[in-house]
C-alpha cells in the first residue's frame, strides 16, 4: 500500500517539474502574457480597447460614416435604425457618427500625449536617479516648476502659444504629462542602483547606459506601464475639458464639442446626445483602468505566481 502512494507521489512530482522548470526558464513577457491569459474579465477590457483603437484606424484610412451627412430630422430621438441608434442633433446629422470621429480625435490624443511623456518621465527619471548630484537637481527643478503650475492653466498657455487644435494640445500635455512618472522612476532607480545585482555587473566593467537600461530598466519598467494607462486616461479627460472651454479641437467631431453642446440641449429635453458621448466616455475609461492594473501586476517581476 505504501509502495504504491510512493508512485503515486513520484508520477505527481514528475508531472509538476516540466511546468515549474517552464515558469522558471520564461521571459518576463511570456509570464506577463501567462498571467494576463488567466484573467478573463481582463481580456474583454483589453478587446474594448482595442476596439477604439480599431476605430481611430478605421477613420484614418477614410472608412468611418462622414458624420456630417443629414440622415434625418433635427433632434429625432433614438430609434432601431443603425444611423439613428442614438438619435440626432439639431441639423439631423447622426450622433453614433460624431461619436464615432470623436473616437478617432480622443484615442489619436491618447496615444501621442503618452508616446511623448512615457518616454520622457523614464527617460529624465532614469538620468536623475542613476547619477544624481547636478542632473538630479536640474530635472527636479524642471519639474518642480512644471509641477507649481496648475495643470490646466499650463495647457492652456502652451494650447494658445502654439495655437489651438490637435497638435498643439499633444505638444501641451506630453509636455507636463511625464512629472509624475519621472518622480517615480527617479525613486526606483535610486532604490535600484545600491542594490547587489547592480553592484555585481559593474563590477563586471559593465557601462552606465547599459546597467541603467539593461538590468535597472526592466525592473522599474511596469510603473511606465500603468502610468501610460493613466495618461491616456487624462489626456482623454484633459481633450474633452479643453475643447469644451474653447481652446481645444476647433475643427471637426470630437467629445468635447459634443458636451459642449449637451448643456443647451439638455434644457429643452435632449438627452440622447450626452447620453451616448458619455457612455462612449466611460467605457474606454474604465476599461483602460482595468487593462493599466491588470498589466502593471503581470509586469512587476517582484510579484510571484
């Protein structure tokens, strides 16, 4: 009897040493996109996401509705036809159109604001906290001023230096955008640098550059990637502000315009249009939330399965 629960055990043992051996032999992305694959809810944000993504393609390669065409009357509500789903505004045109290009105009924003502040916060970040002395104090004074200001007064003056529309909002919030990551990223590398295994490779004669991006980089690298969810997140958010007080999008369909002309609508009992911007709204927001945590837990190498 004790022989054969010996086997039994032996096989079991024999049978979980492959999948332990393959966890401790994968790379940090393989364990992240394991880790990932096991959260289903997770996976439904990041097809939501992607799915706005797909529309901002879609409208750049010219095969989204033109949103300015007339497909019925002023302000008819909501009904079964596609274009009519969410109704009309007031010159008949449709709303799931607008909401559509205005999709294309936030995620565009989203991705160029964090293309140019995710780079910068690692990158001013990484150089303050691995060499300190007189470059930590010049990035910590840059961001001190940037931070003394308050944000939407800030981009509001850069908005009207550069001139108001959709490149001069980028240009605005990637500039203040990587403050809160580069404090951040100053830290960890700090943390980082004294550390053994830091030590040990430069001891080896490996150079700066290549302790800094090579060994530190990858073990602070998920607070680059939550915090891309969370600029996306404000530079949506920012866009709608923005163009709703005037100095945002000028031309075009976009969220902001839509809430902006939500507030008279509102008065005389229209509600589709807000209704349909809004839910447009928190739907990428959340799921960005969801996909910014979720990614942020797969991708942090101090976290075990």
């Amino acid at each position: 009897m004790k022989s054969t629960e010996a086997t039994t055990d032996a096989k079991n043992i024999d049978q979980t040493k492959p999948e332990a051996q393959q966890q401790e032999g994968e790379s940090l992305g393989q364990r992240a996109i394991r880790r990932l694959m096991k959260r289903k809810f997770t996976l439904i944000c990041f097809g939501i996401v992607m799915s706005y993504v797909l529309i901002a393609i879609l409208g750049y390669v010219g095969l989204l509705p033109d949103f300015q065409a007339r497909v019925g009357e002023s302000y008819e509500a909501p009904s079964l036809a596609i274009a009519k789903i969410l109704g009309t505004d007031v010159f008949g045109r449709s709303i799931l159109y607008k909401i559509l290009v205005g999709t294309q105009t936030a995620m565009t924003i989203g991705v160029l604001v964090t293309l140019i502040s995710i780079p910068l916060g690692i990158l001013f970040g990484s150089l303050a906290g691995f060499y300190g002395g007189k470059v930590d104090a010049a990035v910590m004074w840059v961001y001190t001023v940037l931070s003394s200001i308050p944000n939407i007064l800030l981009l509001i003056g850069i908005s009207y230096a550069l001139g108001r529309g959709l490149a001069s909002i980028c240009v605005a919030m990637g500039a203040v955008g990587w403050v809160g990551l580069c404090r951040l990223i100053r830290g960890e590398v700090m943390k980082h640098k004294n550390l053994e295994y830091v030590l040990a490779v430069r001891l080896l004669g490996a150079s700066d550059m290549r302790i800094m991006f090579r060994h530190i980089l990858p073990n602070v690298v998920h607070l680059g990637i939550i915090s891309a969810s969370l600029t996306m997140l404000g530079a949506i958010k920012f866009e709608v502000i923005l163009t709703y007080i005037g100095v945002g999008i000028q031309n075009g369909a976009s969220w902001g315009t839509m809430v902006a002309d939500a507030g008279g609508e509102l008065i005389n009992g229209i509600w589709w249009p807000l209704l349909g911007v809004s839910f447009a709204m928190f739907l990428i927001l959340y799921a960005l939330n969801v996909v910014g945590d979720a990614l942020r837990d797969a991708l942090d190498p101090k976290l075990v399965d």
